[in-house]
C-alpha cells in the first residue's frame, strides 16, 4: 500500500522573508480553495496565486496535505483568538447574553468562508489535524463550564461541565452540517439566533426574554 503523503512541513521559516513567504502560501491556499474548491487547489495552483515558485513551496510544504494540516492549525489558532478577544468584551454580561453571543460568532466564523470551512471539516481527519480542532472545542467546553458554574443551581443538572459539553457539542454538530449540507442556513441570522435560544434554554438561563 503506498505510503501516504506527508502533513508535516518540511521545515519551519525562522527569517521574516521565510515567514512572509509561508504566510502568502498559505493565504494563497485558503484564497483558491474558498474561491475555486479544493479540486483546483493543486500546488500550481497554490504558488501561482501566491506569486512564489512552485519550488519555494516544496521547500516548506511536501505536499497538499501538508497545505491544508497547515491551514487547518492557522485558522484553529486564529479562530480561538477571535473568539477569546470578542467573549472578553462581554465581561459583565449576563450568561444568556454570553451564550446568544457565542452562537453567534460561530456561525459568523463558518458563514464568513463556506467553502473554506467545509473542506476543513471534511479534510481534518485526512490530514491528521482532528487533534487540534478538538483542542479548541475544548477549551471552549471549559470556558462555558467556568461561566455556568456559579448558576449550578439553575441549570437542568448538578454538572455544570456535562452541560457545557453537551451544549458546545450540540451547537458545533449543528454548523458542521449546515456548512456541509444547507449552507444558506447560516445567512441572515435566524440559525444563530435559534442557537442562542435553544443555549440559554438548555442550561435553564434565559432570563431576558427572547430576542427580536
């Protein structure tokens, strides 16, 4: 069975020209595959859009595959400093509006690239880089668990970590397959704002009334 390619890079920039380069490649990649799919997204394809020799590339990336790990863990790490930077902001806020914000904001991140996002979910597994989506879906289990704890007893059970859980997972599961399946669910606003009202009913929070 032949071996498949590589998801790691063959080396990492250490110059800020090296750097450049690796950030234009890989704008390049996430540019060709949510404006033209992943079957145009050939390394030629890749270089060409991001004015580099298909030679520089090679030089940092073995491989597609290691394109889109690469991708994937950029838009992980970004995603999540977007996502920490905006909740901060709510400091003060009452939960239910910390949870209507929170759907929010992910359907934002998958409505803003479809096609970017839908490849990631599809490819995530392929490349090897599930580990570090879950990361993030961790994190953000543990976030919300942090902000239900001190309501515990309003919530539907005494676990304020299984209602985290469940409601992080429930709330993902349900963008995925709108990205992959009904993507216009994610415009204008009604999934996200049917996210948020089923959150704060979940945990038992709704304490503002439902919104317009």
């Amino acid at each position: 069975m032949a071996k498949a390619p590589p998801t790691e890079p063959r080396k990492r920039p250490r110059q800020a020209r090296s750097r450049a380069l690796v950030e234009a490649v890989l704008d390049a990649t996430e540019q060709v595959i949510a404006q033209e799919g992943l079957a145009q997204a050939t390394t030629t394809r890749i270089a060409e859009v991001a004015g580099v020799s298909v030679g520089s590339l090679y030089q940092y990336f073995p491989s597609r595959r290691a394109l889109l790990a690469a991708v994937i863990e950029r838009r992980v790490e970004r995603d999540e400093a977007l996502l920490q930077a905006r909740l901060a902001k709510l400091d003060g806020a009452s939960p239910a509006a910390t949870l209507r914000t929170g759907a929010e904001l992910l359907v934002e991140l998958y409505r803003g690239e479809p096609e970017l996002y839908r490849t990631m979910v599809d490819q995530m597994s392929d490349v090897d880089r599930e580990a570090a989506v879950q990361r993030l879906l961790d994190d953000a289990v543990i976030r919300t668990t942090a902000m239900l704890a001190p309501h515990r007893d309003r919530l539907p059970v005494d676990d304020p970590a299984l209602c985290a859980y469940a409601l992080v997972t429930a709330q993902v599961a349900i963008v995925r397959d709108a990205v992959q399946r009904r993507p216009e669910l994610l415009e204008g606003g009604r999934l996200a704002r049917l996210l948020g009202e089923l959150a704060v009913r979940l945990v038992g929070l709704d304490d503002e009334g439902k919104i317009p």
